[in-house]
C-alpha cells in the first residue's frame, strides 16, 4: 500500500511539472510573439505620424 501512494504521488507530481514546464514554455512563445508584433504596429504608427507631419 504505501508503495502505491509514494508511487501515485510521484506520477501526479511528475505530472504538475510537465505541465508546468509546457505552460512556462506557451507563455514565453506567446509573449515573444507579441513582442514581436507590438513592434511592428509601433513602426507603422511611427511611418503614419511622420507621413502626417510631414505633409503639414
């Protein structure tokens, strides 16, 4: 019996971490991309300010 709980415990702790693991992975993938596009909407707001300044 107490085999199976420490064996039960270590599959749901190995579980928690993998999870873990891959959520802390999704987060960084989906910051770096957003990232990345906030970038890129900042340089055309940055082109459209200038164009407008530019033509006044």
């Amino acid at each position: 019996m107490w085999n199976f709980i420490k064996g039960l415990f270590k599959f749901v702790m190995g579980t928690i971490l993998t999870l873990s693991l891959l959520a802390g992975i999704g987060v960084v993938a989906f910051a770096y991309i957003f990232k990345k596009d906030f970038e890129d909407i900042e340089n055309k707001t940055k082109e459209i300010v200038s164009d407008i300044e530019a033509n006044n």
